[in-house]
C-alpha cells in the first residue's frame, strides 16, 4: 500500500481559509476564487492525503471528518512555519540580523535584562537570540562575534584583538555582606585589616583576560564559586564573607539575613558596564536596537548597571 502524496502549500491553505470561513462558497469570497475551484483544490488534497478532510454527506457546511480535525493542526503548523520563513527572509533582506548572541555579566539586574528582552521581542520577532552569562571579568572574546560586554573599571581590551567601540551604559553597586553571626559583624570589621583573616567568597574567573589579575581581593584566604548564586547561600549560611550587587542582597539586609560590612578594605563601589563590539563588524538594526536601550536605561536609572554581548 502505497502512502499519502505531497500536499501543496495552496491546497493547505485554501484547507485552512474553509475551516476558518465555514465554507467552500465564503472560502471562495476571501479568497477571490470560484467556489469550485475552492472545491477541486479540497478534492485534490484529499486524494493526496488519501483521507476525507470534510463530512459532505450530512449536512452542507464544511463539517470536518475526524481525520480533518487531525490534519488541521499539522495544516496550520506548515502554513505558520511558512509564514516565519518568509517574515525572516524578509527582515534578512532588509539588513536585520538573522541571530544575535548576548553575552551578560552575572551582576546584570534581572529587570534590565528582562525590560531589554521583552522590548527586543516585541520589536525583532524574527531575529534569534542566544544569551549567556558570564563572570565578572569575562569580557567576551572578540574573535568572531560582536558584542556587549563588561569590563572592569580601568582595563582596555584592545591588545586582545581587533579595535573596538565601547559605550557606557551605567554601573552596578557591590556591598561587602556577611551573615549576623560571622565574626566581622560581631567583631569590630571596622578595624583595618580585620577582614584579611576571614575567608573571602569570590566569583572565580579564570579567562586569558584576567589571568594574572586579583578584583577586589583583600583575604589570605579565598574560596572561588562559579555562580552569584552558590556565593549568596555560603553567605547566608555564615560561610565567609564577600561583595554581592546590592539589588542581589538588599532583601536579605532588610531582613536581618546579611549585615552590610563597613570595612577599610572593601567599601561599597559601583562597577562600570560597557557596550562593547568589534569596530570592524558593527551591529545591526537589531544589535544598536539592545545598545540604545541600555543606553537609555543607563540614563534613566533603571535598574543598577548592565553588560551584554552580542
């Protein structure tokens, strides 16, 4: 027995319009066709597909078999694909990115994030994006990708690759925090060097961009975590002490979970984020679109501070 043919997307299509209209006659009207040639299109996806898609035996309307209900979920899945298809070549040929890769730093504000995004979305639905994270020196490789990215305050990139453009878009502010029992809060953390003998919770980063290169280490004594995650639940725990984005903590302080540490050694700083991307290879609509809106984000006080790489 042999199996079904290979429907053309007309055939579907005029399938869906009599679905949608409730007849072949009102298919017809939509369609600006006769309504037997809405009648032949159906009669030939039928014999294609080897299967009655209307009930034409007991009543007049376009009544769906059993087997149309179950092929009308696939007709509209083939016509919505064809439709994102020619949405997206059409954004291609009008200069739109095809995809764009993002590259965020770990202390990026999630409502950043999320704002950016959800505008992005509503604005390119025909770009793919692939986002990352990333640690707090990872700049990303600027090999073969454009980017946003961050950088820590003081350190240029350009002998790491080609020249780049870099645009501020805000900061983010980082506070020493350590759990009510830990020992710099019921000591004097106050008194210089305190914090030297207690074990320091730090972001570990191992990247050809700061090998080589301590941030705001001041311990003897450090334990390296791959996450903001794991770091804040050693602090709650009373496991060490360590800087953490305020907007990461501000509920633990005001809750009596953390203590902000007043310390010489590690007072409360703003980290700096910058859009980065290769000079040679600028972004897109679509990759100026997310710089413009950190920018403005930046300017406006939304959030703490961002990074990104596209």
């Amino acid at each position: 027995m042999s199996g079904p043919g290979s429907p053309t997307l007309d055939q579907l299509r005029v399938f869906l319009c009599v679905v949608e209209t409730g007849s072949f006659a009102a298919a017809g009207r939509k369609l600006n066709r006769a309504t037997s040639v809405i009648s032949y299109a159906i009669a030939n996806l039928e014999q294609q597909l080897g299967l009655p898609l209307f009930d034409r035996e007991t009543t007049r309307r376009a009544q769906l078999t059993e087997a149309g209900a179950a092929v009308l979920a696939e007709a509209r899945t083939v016509s919505h694909s064809l439709d994102a298809l020619r949405a997206k070549v059409g954004s291609m040929l009008s200069g739109l990115e095809a995809e764009i890769s993002i590259a965020v730093s770990v202390l990026m504000p999630g409502d950043r994030l999320v704002d950016v995004l959800t505008g992005f979305q509503a604005r390119f639905s025909t770009v793919a994006l692939r986002l990352e994270c990333r640690g707090v020196g990872r700049s990303p490789t600027i090999r073969h990708q454009r980017t946003i990215g961050h950088r820590d305050r003081g350190r240029g990139l350009g002998r790491y690759g080609p020249a780049i453009e870099q645009i501020s878009v805000g900061d983010v502010e980082m506070l020493p925090v350590a759990a009510p029992e830990h020992p710099l809060v019921t000591a004097d953390a106050e008194t210089p060097g305190s914090a030297r003998d207690h074990v320091q919770l730090v972001i570990a980063d191992r990247t050809p961009l700061s090998e080589g290169q301590e941030f705001g280490i001041v311990a003897t004594r450090t334990w390296r975590l791959s996450d903001l995650s794991s770091k804040r639940t050693l602090l709650l725990a009373g496991i060490g002490w360590g800087t953490m984005p305020t907007h990461l903590v501000q509920a633990d302080i005001d809750a009596g979970r953390l203590v902000e540490l007043h310390m010489p050694e590690a007072t409360h700083r703003r980290l700096p984020f910058t859009a980065i991307y290769r000079a040679d290879k600028p972004p897109g609509p679509a990759g100026c679109w997310l710089i413009q809106r950190f920018v403005e984000q930046s300017s406006v006080g939304t959030g703490t501070g961002s990074s990104a790489s596209i």
